[in-house]
C-alpha cells in the first residue's frame, strides 16, 4: 500500500507532457490556474473592448515591424503633435491609441500612401475615414483618421497625396481643432509615426532670408 501511495504522488508531482508540472505555464505560457484563450476569467476579451498595443494578432504572417511607407504628412504640412501614441498597459487600460495633430477646420486630409478605403462615414457621431495601405502584409495596416467630411467611398483606390476628406470642428482635443490620426494591423494598435520616414520626421532645417532693402546693417558684432 506505502509503495503504491509513494508511486502515485510521484506522477502527480512528475512533468507532464513538454516538460510541464501541474503548476508550470501550459501552451501560450498560461499557468494551471490561469484562464485560457477564451475563457471568461480576467484576461479575456470583452466584445467591443479595444485591445492593447501588445496584443498578437491572430493569423498574421507580416513581420512586426511597420515599414516606413508614407510620402507625407497627412495634413500636407509638418504639423505639431498635439498628443503621441500611448500604448495602455492592458487592454482595458488607459491610453491614447493614435496620434493629434493640430490642423485647423476646413484642411484638405490625405492618405500618406496608396491603399484602398476600407470604412468611410460616421462612427459616434463623428466623420471617419480608414484607407488599406496596399503591400503591408496579412493582415494589412489599415490607417484611421477623424473627423472628416469624406469625399471617398468605400471600396474606393487612393494614392498618395490623394484627398480623404476636410477637417471638421470636434472636441477631441478641447478647444483646439486636431486630426485624430490612428494605425492597426488587425486588432493591434500601432503608432501612425512610424509609417513615416526619418526625412519626414525631422524639423526643418532654418532658412536664412534676404535682407530688406534699406536695412541697416550693424558694422560690427559686439
């Protein structure tokens, strides 16, 4: 009886299969008491329920990195970051998932690359439109921006530089007009700035203008 009481604890105890006690991480790294994909314990996902920036993207076979496609701002000009990309720390954390930019109402909004409009209408009330950057993988990037006064339809094919639609007043960012720009590949939310390239990116260099005519110049510097 001692030597079959003594055997059974040892299999209790012993790795199952791959290696894995009854309290180590099963597939997908999940703990004997954690719930799995699925579940209705404190990790699932609650329809509706916008996903972190960590989260994986089932099926997707492009690589993680967001290539560097835009040929533009799409407010045409380098415009000031109102607020950056904030990832939550969870999924149901706070966060900003995209980017403002400060653009004033009426300004022509363009796709920073050529894809194709997935969604163009309202969305809560407000004007939003998302264009499918063409050869970014499975599933592709898909660009959001809001809130606009469309001129495209769904379905519709876009260059770069192509207008979306016209900024329209909103109180996104309090009291002062901006473009929500935002990036998704899937369910999982990217930063839209790394879509453009370095030049794109970096300030202005200055520019030294001419001098008026009948200036007086300093004769010398003190």
């Amino acid at each position: 009886m001692f030597a079959l009481a003594g055997a059974l604890l040892g299999a209790a105890a012993a790795p199952g299969p791959g290696g894995l006690g009854a309290g180590a991480p099963g597939p997908g790294g999940l703990g004997a008491g954690t719930p799995g994909p699925g579940a209705p314990g404190a990790g699932a996902h609650r329809p509706g329920a916008s996903p972190s920036a960590a989260e994986p993207v089932p099926g997707a076979t492009a690589p993680a990195e967001v290539p560097r496609i835009a040929r533009g701002w799409p407010t045409g000009v380098r415009p000031t970051v109102l607020r950056g990309w904030e990832p939550p720390a969870s999924v149901y954390g706070p966060g900003h998932r995209g980017v403002d930019l400060a653009a004033a109402v009426g300004t022509e909004v363009r796709s920073v690359a050529a894809g194709r409009v997935s969604f163009a209408g309202r969305v809560a009330g407000r004007g939003v439109v998302s264009v499918e950057l063409s050869g970014t993988g499975e599933p592709p990037l898909r660009t959001t921006f809001q809130s606009l006064d469309p001129v495209v339809r769904k379905g519709d094919a876009v260059s770069a530089g192509a207008a979306l639609g016209s900024l329209l007043a909103d109180a996104h960012c309090g009291p002062v007009a901006c473009l929500h720009w935002g990036l998704r590949r899937g369910a999982t939310y990217l930063d839209p700035l790394t879509l453009l390239p370095p030049w794109l990116l970096a300030p202005s260099p200055p520019r030294l203008l001419p001098v008026p005519p009948g200036l007086p110049l300093p004769q010398a510097w003190p």
